[in-house]
C-alpha cells in the first residue's frame, strides 16, 4: 500500500477502478450462477447483471425496486461497497487537490508562460528590478515576471508587493528552488523566457554561488543560448570568465563599478546626478536602439539620410547616436554622417515602440542646421565665438574629502584617480570600528592622485575642521554596508549631512558640493531637504542598470560612452551661456546647441530636470537654468 500511495493520485484512482470492475463483475457472474437478477425478470444476459450491479455502486436508490432477500442482500453489499468506494474517490480527490494547491502556495508548480522575464535569486535589489521591470513592460501585451529563489514564496511576495505599489498589469509569479540545481531551474522554463537575470546574495563575498547560477542556467538552455543572461558579479574578472565559457550572451554586471563610475560622473556638474537618475528610470524617457525598418512606417527610409536632417524628425524622441553594424557607437556624430542600411539610430525616448513622426511642418525639419558657429559671447567688447570645447572646459582639479567606507570606496577612488587632473586629493575618513585599516583597499594606480586616509571613532562629525578647508570642491557621504541595517546606515549618513550642511552654510562663502550616497531610496526626500546637492541610491542605481541590459543589452556600450569622461556624454550648459533665456520652444534649443557642436537633450529649470521633451514644449529658461546636451 506504501508503494502504491507512493505512485501518486493517479494510480490510486487505477486501483479504485479495477477494484469496483472486480466486484461489479463477481455480482454479475453471482446472479448468473444462480439465475436470478435485479431487474426481476426470470431471466437476463450476463452484461445486463453487470450494468445493474454497476449502477448500484453508483447509486443507492437503485436498490429500491429489488424484490427477494437474496437480490435484495447482494444489491445491498454492492451498494454499501459502492458508498465506500465514492467517499474513498473523494477523499482521493479532495487531496489532490490541497496538495496541487499547496505545491503552487509553495512555489513548486512549472511555469507554463513564453517571452517571460527570469529573474534567479533574492536580495535587496529585487524589488527595484521587479518595478523596474513592470515599467518597462508597460507596452507589452503580456509581461509576466518570474523569481526562482529559495525562501518562502508569501513573505517573498509581501516584501516585493510592499516596495512595488503599481505593477503596471505585469504579472509576478515566485517559484521556491536553488537557481544552482537545473531540476530546480525546470519550473521557470528557462528556454522560453525572452531574458534571465542572475542576482547575488545580499551577503556573498564572493561570485561562487552567482557562477554555479551562471552555467546551472547555462546548461539547461543547452541549445537556446539565444537567451540573455544578465549576471550580477562582485569581481570584473568573474564576468570575463563566465563569458569566455559561456558565450557571448552572458552580460556581467558588477554593481559597485557601475555604482562608482554613476558617482564619479555626478562630480562633474551639479544636477548631472538628476540627469542619470532620470535616463535610468524606465518611469521617464530612456534610451532605446531602433533599426532603420522599424522607423520607416513613420518617417520614410532613411538610408542616405544625414544625422544633422533627424534632430526634429521626431515628436517625443531625441537622436543622440548611431550604433554600426559591429557595435560601434557614434554619439553626437558628425551632422554629414550618412546613414546606411545596417544602421541604428540611438535615441531617448518614451518607450520601446518606435517614436512617430514630428508634428511640427516639414520645412522646420528638414531645414539644415548650420555647421559653422552662429553664438557669440561678449566679453569687453569683443565677440568670441563660442565652439562646444570653449563651454566645457579644461578638467579642473578636485579636491573631494569621502566621508565613510564601503565596498564602493575603492571603485570611487579609481574612477575619481582616472578622471580628475593632475594635482587632485581625496581624503577618505572612515569609522574604525566599523571598518578595519586593512579593509580599506586602496587601487594600485592613482594616476597622480594624492590620498589620505584619516580614521575617526566619533559616530557623527562632532568636529568639522576637515571641511573648513577651503579648497574643497566636493564632500562625498559613503554609507557603511557592514555592521549596520540599510536604515541605520541611511540616518548615520542623513545626520552628518545636516551637520556639515549647518557648518557650510555659517561659512556664508562659496561651499563645496555634497553628495551623498543613500542605501535606501526610501531616503531620497530626506537627503533633499537636509541640503544634499546629488545623491547616489547604490541599490537603486544597480537595479536599473541591470533592468537597462535585460531588456536591451546593446544600451551597455551606450551607457558606458556617455560615462566616459573621454568621449561625447551629458553635460550641463547655464542658458545665459548659449544666448536662450528667455521664453523659447524646444526645437530653438536644439537649433542653438547643435551650432555649436552640442545635442540639447532637454533642460534644469529650478532644480528640476525635464527630458525628452516634445519639439514645440516651450520653456521659460532663467539666467541660472541650465540646458542638457550631449557633448561633442
């Protein structure tokens, strides 16, 4: 009996059923034998006493009409049989039915769904890729989200649920399994999900259980290597590897690089940290790559067309690239580079659907937009012509004092060491009893940057004497990982803030920018109003980078471009600068920058950052407000 309830629910009903044809069939040969039936005839064949007898297991009431205590007795055990047999049927079936619920309250039912999102592992990034994840999903006509992870399926959904208000009309769905096994790795159908991310545990110190992920994933999609795998790495060389032996549709993600390279950018110019925070979100306009086919329907062909005649052609969607065929990205190109038929036009827009076309008249877009300089600055009397390397500028020298350590110091420091000219210094103050000496890495190459390291046991900044110096330029708020919750981390970090900004402010002179990295973006508000100029959501800005290339993993190269301090990436132009303040419409600001070798992208009125706007969208540029572009 073990073995049979060991068989399953199926092989139970098997049994029932060759049970009662065994006991139909004994009354049957009975009544025969003894030339009796149920239907009180003298007589009848040996299939019609099979039909009566199995009519009687089925239903008690048929035994009324029998006459005789031998047929009546008979009619009886077979009907007393019958009712245990029903309730054993249902009983049966009752339980495999809680269990069949049960195994999906536990998330061990398979996934049935096709062009899902796969997401392998839990940590505290899930819920930002899960709303990510649902914004950029919006369009579709069915997007389901999958989460393989082992832990409790309801506390799992309640924690996502609690962050991700809306869902968009995504679908999430939580499996309970180890991403390391690939029977586990069975139930999310891998070979059907259109992309897969592979997250890190909140705790890993090292990429072992990500790369165990990694090829347990690889191994099942066998030959649909096709699929995208989005994999979360502590060390850049994990992922190089995993490339190498996976192929190339393995794309490493390592967080704190990403993170570090986003904070070092934000360096550069006040609200540039908007800017990035904006273009990540899939809740604003992002970037999106589209093939010269997929824009015909709206525009026309436009092979042999120049960069320069697409800058308006657009409603709701700014060209700032082209991506060749081998993956090379253009940003900002020459306004004479012609596109050819393996071309794509790189572009920010609202979604992934291809942007229509402009609602502006056809002259004012094909109208061409002048090479030569047309802005003048005055300056005594003098007209110089402005060119797009005159508004940027040399590199200044930097001088930045970090306050607190974390995983992201040593990636901050190398960027800020590549970035920053020569004759720079960072000092980095740290807690020593939450981070030991030789736990603050240092990189190997400085390129000419002086460091300092100065440790403290004193919680908050109870005196502010590193930051009267008046060279600074920047204070940098790094949120200690170890040792604290994210929250207690986040008020530690909150608190220095308004002590530094108070002191800034008595100082009454020009003060040094603060930014401050927060580790839960339930912070942001708080770091605005206690006087940050930029923040950094470590969390947040992983998560979106990871969504960015699971949807798209072409926007890497993109991204990493406009990063780059060496090549075409934001910047942030004063309008008094470019001769635009005042009232004036989009497509003006874009006519004005691109004479000077810039792409307005949008503009920083009041703090606030506005993106993609439409071609005809007017604006009120005051002498402080800034214009976005992409820089030449």
């Amino acid at each position: 009996m073990d073995n049979l309830l060991a068989r399953g629910t199926w092989a139970v009903l098997l049994w029932l059923f060759a049970i009662t044809m065994l006991v139909v069939i004994a009354s049957a040969l009975l009544l025969n034998a003894v030339g009796v039936t149920f239907t009180g005839e003298e007589s009848s064949s040996w299939f019609e006493d099979f039909w009566q007898s199995g009519l009687r297991t089925l239903d008690p009431g048929t035994m009324a009409s029998d006459e005789g205590w031998g047929q009546r007795l008979l009619a009886l055990l077979v009907t007393m049989f019958g009712i245990l047999i029903a309730g054993t049927l249902i009983g049966i079936i009752a339980s495999a039915v809680e269990q069949r619920v049960e195994a999906m309250q536990r998330g061990r039912s398979a996934v049935v769904e096709s062009g899902h999102v796969v997401v392998l592992g839990a940590s505290d990034r899930l819920p930002v890729i899960v709303e990510q994840l649902a914004l950029a999903g919006w369009t579709r006509r069915r997007n389901v989200i999958v989460v393989l992870a082992d832990c409790d399926p309801s506390d799992l959904g309640q924690t996502i649920r609690a962050e991700v208000e809306d869902m968009h009309g995504s679908r999430l769905v939580i499996r309970v399994g180890d991403p390391t096994r690939p029977t586990d790795l069975a139930l999310v159908g891998l070979e059907r999900a259109r992309t897969v991310i592979v997250l890190a545990d909140d705790d890993a110190d090292n990429d072992a259980g990500v790369v165990r992920t990694t090829l347990a994933a690889n191994s099942v999609l066998g030959d649909f290597d096709q699929v995208p795998l989005v994999v979360e790495v502590t060390a850049p060389v994990t992922g190089e590897n995993l490339i190498r032996a996976c192929g190339h549709w393995v794309h490493p993600v390592t967080p704190t690089l990403a993170i570090a390279r986003v904070a070092a950018f934000t360096l550069r110019e006040p609200g540039l940290g908007q800017v990035t925070q904006e273009l990540s979100d899939y809740r604003k306009a992002d970037l999106h790559i589209y093939d010269l086919d997929d824009l015909r329907p709206e525009v026309g062909d436009l092979v042999d067309t120049r960069f320069a005649d697409t800058l308006l052609m657009f409603d709701k969607a700014r060209p700032i690239g082209v991506m060749s065929i081998d993956g090379t990205v253009d940003l900002n190109p020459e306004p004479t580079r012609q596109f050819v038929g393996d071309d794509r036009l790189i572009m920010i827009a609202e979604d992934r659907q291809p942007p229509a076309k402009a609602k502006v008249d056809r002259e004012t877009v094909t109208r061409e937009v002048p090479s030569p300089t047309t802005l003048v600055e005055r300056s005594g009397g003098q007209d110089t012509p402005l060119q797009g390397e005159t508004l940027q500028g040399e590199t200044p020298r930097e001088h930045v004092l970090i306050l607190g350590w974390n995983a992201l110091g040593p990636q901050l420091v190398a960027q800020l060491a590549s970035s920053c000219a020569e004759g720079s210094t960072v000092e980095v103050v740290y807690d020593s009893r939450l981070i030991d000496e030789d736990d603050v890495e240092i990189p190997a190459t400085l390129h000419g940057l002086e460091l300092t390291l100065t440790p403290s046991r004193a919680k908050t900044v109870q005196t502010l004497a590193m930051i009267t110096e008046s060279t600074l330029t920047s204070i940098i708020l790094l949120g200690y990982r170890h040792g604290l919750s994210r929250g207690e981390a986040d008020s530690r970090t909150l608190l220095n803030l308004m002590l530094i900004r108070q002191e800034l402010d008595a100082r009454g002179d020009e003060s040094p920018r603060l930014i401050v990295e927060l580790l839960d973006a339930e912070s942001v508000d708080l770091a605005m109003t206690s006087g940050a100029d930029d923040f950094v959501v470590s969390n947040a800005i992983a998560s979106r980078f990871m969504t960015q290339l699971a949807e798209l993993p072409e926007r890497r190269t993109v991204l990493l471009h406009l990063y780059d301090t060496d090549r075409p990436s934001f910047d942030l132009i004063d309008a008094h600068t470019l001769g635009v303040t005042g009232e004036v419409e989009f497509h003006e600001l874009v006519r004005a920058t691109y004479s000077v070798g810039l792409l307005a992208i949008g503009w920083r009125c009041d703090r606030e950052v506005t993106l993609n706007p439409a071609a005809t969208d007017r604006v009120n540029l005051g002498a402080a407000d800034q214009v976005i572009v992409i820089t030449k």
